[in-house]
C-alpha cells in the first residue's frame, strides 16, 4: 500500500466513524459512503489533488442530477472534508441548488381499496393496510416489532424514525384486524412483525416496493408511483376529511410545519367547492 492509499484509508475510517457516533443511519451511511466514493474516483481519474477547487469542480459538474442528488453530494463531501481530512469548517464554498418543489401524487380512496383488493397474501395485505393506515414510511412499517402495535390504545409506536426521533400515530380498526388475521393464520416466530426470509431479519423495503408494484398492476392503477403513494395518501384522505394540520404534522412526524403543508396543495377538498366559471355558462348543444 502506498502512502497516498494509507492516507485515503485513514480518511475513510474517519469519516466512517464519524457517522457511527453520530448514530447516522445505515440508509444515509450507505449513501454518504456512496457520494465519498464517486467523488475520489473523479478526482484519481482527473489527476486532481483533494483541494478545495477540485469539490467545486466537481460538484458544478453534477448539474444534470436532481437537485436532492447535488445536495445529497455536497452533504456528504462536506462531512468527509471536515471530518475525514480534517479540513477547517469554511474551506470551500458549497453553492447548493435550490430543492424542486414536486407535488406529491396520491391515490383516490378507491384506487387504496382497489390496491388492498389485489392483495391475497395476509402478511403483504396486512403490511400495505398499515402504511396507509398508519401513515408509516416503508422503512418504519419494516422495523415495526410486535410490541410497537397497541391494540387496547389504538396506535403504533415508530422508535428512532427519521430524524432519529420517537413518535405515536394511530392504528385503525381495520388495519387491526388484519394484522390479527395474518399473525393468528401465519404464526409469529421472530422477534419482528413482518419477518423476511432469512432468519432473524425483517422484510426489506425492496421487497415492500416489489409487492406494491404487483399490487398496482393487478388493481389497473396507472399512475406510476412507489409505495411511499400510501403515506402521502395517509395525509390527504385525513386533511380532506377535516383533520388539523398539526396533528397530520405529528402523525407523520415532520419536524417543521411547512413540510405538511405541501398536502394542502394536493388535497381537492376546497377545490371541489369551487366552481369553474365554464360550468355557469350553457353551451349550445353542437348536435342540434
């Protein structure tokens, strides 16, 4: 091993055990290690040093990715900076795009019901029913244990969701009943709630995606849309049907208000109410 390569290992162990003592989660470290590793790799097929300069050259050529991605980039070169190299904190003038501002798809109530409908296997059925229900990220449903589901209380509990925080939402009584059904029929022996196929692991949210996507197809649902449709879903359906905003805020657990407050613009409650001005007018009818 070279110098060069000792010196780039011990700067991946920092920045690897920088993570862990932040408690970062295995998602984020995935991806930060991810961005790290493409970044060097630029770097050793430019030729460049690990300068300053040479972060900005190569973030300003990642324009053609999403802004989350650029973000996600910056973040996690910064973190290897700072911590990895040992760089003082002002040491390059990270210019982050601005995040794009996308409204998120939902599904009708009847296109949930006909998605749940498509659904034959209990312990599948059980789990789509409770992210809808719940309002769960895919990776909080997965992690759930069944010490996490009050069933005389009527909620969910999610430990250290994102954010690293603990919270409550609500468990329905259908949702319930179907998480009875599948451990009643199925048999419980692992110590998660939705155990995968290897002993002594949870389902993985790949498989979730898989399941959804089957689930879709057969129900004839066209809109192109991961599994997360069902939380966005959770949060519509409950601001179309009167719920406060700030308890929807809680239930999904953001952190800032402005966060739920894009269901607003996705929600058809008030615009219902509206009527188009072409509706007041009578038109001629064109087959007389």
């Amino acid at each position: 091993m070279t110098e060069a390569e000792a010196a780039e290992a011990a700067a991946l162990r920092r920045f690897h055990e920088a993570m862990r003592l932040r408690k970062y989660s295995a998602r984020t470290m995935r991806a930060y290690a991810g961005q790290v590793r493409r970044f060097l790799g630029y770097a050793k097929q430019e030729a460049l040093p690990l300068h300053p300069d040479t972060v900005k050259r190569y973030t300003l050529g990642l324009e053609p990715f999403s802004s989350a991605y650029i973000n996600q980039a910056i973040s996690a070169i910064k973190f290897y900076a700072l911590h990895g190299l040992g760089w003082p904190k002002p040491s390059v003038a990270y210019v982050r795009p601005k995040r794009q501002k996308k409204l998120p798809q939902v599904l009708s109530t009847e296109e949930v019901l006909r998605l749940i409908g498509a659904v034959a296997n209990r312990k599948h059925r059980a789990l789509l029913m409770l992210i809808y229900a719940s309002g769960l990220r895919v990776g909080e449903a997965v992690r759930l244990r069944p010490s996490d589901v009050d069933h005389a209380r009527g909620t969910v509990r999610i430990l250290q969701g994102k954010g690293r925080k603990d919270r409550q939402t609500l468990l329905s009584k259908q949702a319930a009943q179907a998480l009875l059904t599948y451990l009643k029929t199925d048999g419980q022996h692992s110590g998660w709630l939705f155990p995968g196929q290897r002993a002594g692991r949870h389902l993985t949210e790949r498989t979730v995606q898989k399941v959804f996507e089957e689930a879709r197809q057969r129900a004839g649902i066209a809109k192109q849309v991961s599994v997360h449709v069902l939380r966005h879903s959770f949060a519509t359906h409950l601001l179309e049907n009167g719920t406060d905003l700030r308890y929807i805020q809680e239930l999904l657990g953001h952190e800032s208000p402005r966060t739920t407050q894009i269901y607003t613009h996705v929600s058809t409650r008030d615009i219902r109410r509206i009527v188009s001005p072409l509706d007041r007018l009578t038109l001629p009818d064109r087959d007389e």
